[in-house]
C-alpha cells in the first residue's frame, strides 16, 4: 500500500518535494492508527511533520488506511564521537575554553566574512526557504544532522551570504568552535603555496583541526586534479571526525564537470538544497528590505509609489543587480535633490533595464545545448535522426519555446527549416520523457538557468 500511496503523493506535493522529503521515508509500523515512520534527518523529520504530515495523512486515508497521525523516529545509528556527544548544545562557559585554541583569525586560513551578509539581513522567499532553513539548522551549531550541507544555485542568489550568515550566527552561538570559511580558489591556492613551501603536512593538520569547513563555489576545482585529491582527503578526514560541513556551488554535485566521481558521490551524501530563481514577492521584499536601510542613509529622500513594484517586476536577472540598482538610484535621486519617481528611475537605470529585458536567442539555446550535450552545433539544424543527436536538439526546441516568443514555425526555420509538427512533436517527447527521466529534468533545469542568468 505504502508503495501506492507513494505514488499519490508524488502527484500531489510534486516531484522536488517527493523526492526531497517523501522517498527518504520508510514506513516501519502501522498500529492503532499511528503511522510510524523513519526519517535519515531530525532536520527532516522535523520538516516533513511540519509540512508533509496532512498530505501523508490524507493519502493514507484515501488509500483506505485508518490512520490518525504520524510519527516519525530518527535512528540513533550514526556513530557520533564521544566528544560530539558530551558537548553541550549552547555555548560552554568560558571556563572551558580550550587551551589549544591557536589565535583565532590570524592561524584559520579563512576569507573575511561580510558583516552585512547575516541572517537578519537576508530575505526569506519561497525560492529560498529550504536553503534558508537548512543554513539556519547549520547555525544553531548542535550535532551534526547532515554532511555536508550543499548549496547551489545561479550567481547572484544568496549562497554566500547564508554561508556568511552561518559563520557569524556561530561565532556567537559556538565561540568554542573554529569555523573556517573560505572560497575553493582560495582553497587551491593554499594547498599550491603549501606544496611549494614543503608545508603540507601544517597544511593537513590546519583544515583537519576545524570544527566546521565552509567551501564556496567548490565548481571551481573542478579538473584541478592534485586539489581535487587533497579536498576529498580534509573532506573525508573532518566528516570522520563529525565535523561540520557546508559547500556551495553554481550546479549541482552531479552537474559539475570534470569532478571526479568519488567528491560528487560524497558531495552527495547529505543534504543538497537548491537556490531557485527569484520571484517577484522575493525581490520584491528584498527591495524593501533595502529600501528601509538607505531611509536612514539618506533621510529625507522621497520615494514614489510603485518604484520598487516595477523595479521587482523588470529586474529578474538577480539580486546582485537588484541592489546595485537600487544603490544607484538612491545616490543618483541625493545627488540632483529629486523624488525616486519611475521616470528618476528609467532615466537613471537605462543600461541595467535594458540588459535585464534581453532576451535568449534561439541561436544561444542551440549553442548552449549543443555544448551541454557535446555535440556539433551545426547537428542541431542538420539532418542526422540518431538519438545522441535527435534527443539534444528536442531539448533545444523545447527551450525555444519556453524561454523565446517565437511561433513555431519561426523555431522550425532556425532548425534547418523544419516543419511547424516537427517542432511540435519534439517538444511534447521532451514533455513527456521529462517527468519520468531524472536526469533529462536536471539537464534541462541546469540549462534554464544557465540561459536565463
Ligand atoms: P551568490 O554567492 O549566490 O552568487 P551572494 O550571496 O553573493 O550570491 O548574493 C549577492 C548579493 O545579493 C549580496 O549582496 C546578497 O546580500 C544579496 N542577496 C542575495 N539573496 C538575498 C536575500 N534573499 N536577501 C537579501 N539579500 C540577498
Ligand atoms: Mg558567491
């Protein structure tokens, strides 16, 4: 039955969802109207009761199961390391600090963190939640729930300003522990000065003294080969010990080219959320947010009703451009004495506006999927019908449609003049491979965005 239900929910709370946070679960008992359940996370038990527990309950019910709530256990069968576990929760007394402490800061390798980017500063919407939620699980500093925490998601959207907001919440929350934040390049370039300096071993012991390792945009040690190797070892080493960690990156564990096998599979292996696209209610709630702070930095300046409704509805690229839009707007508007009025803000915002209405060309879909699936660009528009090639160009015509205005027949003439139902009926095979094929849902999601950024 399980199995059946199983299949219902993922109609209904959507694939994303299901395979996030239903497929984890396994059903052990069902008694007196209690349906127990296993979750891998407390994190994840304490998200599914909180928002999956009516859909599970109702399927049930629908599936002729007489259950009235749902519990769901975690097993205690990670081994954690005595140390982890006689560490209290909250901040020890200073009494016990430690002695080995090294000086923080000046021993830690680490980047300096952006004061500006914590938790209060960042906007919570329904493109981020998840991310925001598992950031702030991170920051509350207690036993390790998932390793590593895997952010992704286009430039611009948040991931190191929560990695950021991370570091600071736990240096008040667990001065006790060595946090160590820095960028993979960053990473790479001390491994290289430590090969060269014969101090690897100093090196080694540095990144394996950490209690939490933060690596943003990890993408870019991909096809660094000795980098590589040293990032699984202190990778390995610090999740052995049960220590936190945290990496970000542009895509997908999966996704990323030219990363061996074993970091992907091991990247893998706690808890991957995704940084969607903004929405309009996000920027929207970012641009205000923004907008309080900048009344203090200029008081007086007057802002007109509806700016920051159309600044939210034309600027979609992301929230980098966002707030540099605003900034500009705000020094421009102090700066000749005027309103922020929506003319103020077309007139002084013409470039970020008209980059952000561009629009994806046919021409750069076929370009992009063709090097996606690394294939000729001149076999999307050619004729050969062999599905290594066929399948690609579907995609393309799918993107077409969706991310273009173009008619199909005008798609069907970038295609090497194809017909308007040859269009159409590439389109729909994508449409219908896409929700049983997990992997052509990815590919097509990492092409969308790396089209619309
Ligand atoms: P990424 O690392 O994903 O490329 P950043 O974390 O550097 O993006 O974010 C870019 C800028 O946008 C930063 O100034 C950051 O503070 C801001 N930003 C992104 N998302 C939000 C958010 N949800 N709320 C507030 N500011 C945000
Ligand atoms: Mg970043």
């Amino acid at each position: 039955t399980w199995g059946r239900v199983c299949d219902e929910l993922l109609k209904s709370v959507g694939k994303n969802n299901y395979s996030t946070w239903i497929a984890p679960l396994r059903l052990i008992e069902m008694s007196e109207g209690i349906a127990a359940f296993e979750a891998p996370t407390k994190f994840m038990r304490d998200w599914v009761s909180r928002n999956f527990a009516e859909p599970i309950l109702r399927e049930l019910r629908a599936a002729g199961v007489a259950a009235e709530r749902i519990d769901i256990r975690v097993p205690a069968l990670r081994a954690i390391p005595a140390a982890e576990i006689s560490k209290p929760a909250v901040a020890p007394a200073p009494a016990r600090a430690r002695v080995a402490r090294p000086v923080d800061g000046a021993e830690l390798p680490g980047a300096p963190l952006d004061a500006r980017f914590t938790f209060d500063s960042f906007v919570v919407g329904k493109p981020n939640e998840l991310a925001h939620a598992a950031a702030r699980r991170v920051a509350e500093g207690g036993p390790v729930t998932f390793n590593p925490l895997f952010l992704y998601g286009g430039v611009g959207l948040g991931k190191t300003h929560l990695m950021h907001a991370i570091a600071h919440e736990l240096q008040i929350r667990r001065p006790d522990l060595r946090v160590l934040y820095l960028s993979a390049e960053q990473f790479m370039y001390r491994f290289v000065q430590a090969l060269r300096e014969r101090q690897i071993m100093d090196f080694k012991e540095l990144f394996r003294s950490v209690d939490v390792l933060m690596v943003d945009d990890v993408q870019f040690i991909a096809g660094k080969d000795s980098t590589q190797e040293e990032f699984f070892h202190t990778f390995n080493a610090l999740v052995d010990q049960g220590k936190q960690i945290v990496i970000s990156a542009d895509r997908a564990p999966g996704e990323i080219k030219d990363l061996e096998e074993r970091i992907k599979s091991r990247l893998q292996c706690g808890l991957v959320v995704d940084l969607h696209p903004t929405d309009y209610e996000l920027r929207l709630g970012i641009l205000q947010t923004k907008t309080e702070a900048y009344r203090a930095q200029y008081p007086g300046l007057k802002l007109a009703p509806g700016v920051l409704e159309f600044l939210a509805h034309r600027i979609t690229t992301n929230v980098r451009v966002l707030e540099g839009a605003l900034t500009r707007l705000f020094a421009f508007a102090s700066l000749v004495g005027r309103e922020i009025t929506l003319d103020l803000a077309q007139e002084c915002l013409t470039d970020i506006l008209r980059a952000s209405d561009r629009k994806v060309s046919i021409e750069e879909i076929q370009r992009k999927v063709a090097e996606h699936y690394n294939v000729r660009l001149s076999d999307m528009i050619g004729p050969k019908r062999v599905r290594t090639i066929a399948r690609p160009r579907q995609v393309a015509m799918y993107l077409s449609k969706q991310l273009t205005t173009r008619s199909l027949p005008e798609i069907g003439r970038r295609f090497g003049g194809r017909d308007h139902t040859t269009i159409m009926h590439g389109i729909r095979k994508i449409e219908e491979l896409k929700d049983g094929d997990r992997q052509l849902a990815e590919d097509i999601a990492l092409l969308r965005r790396l089209l619309e950024s």
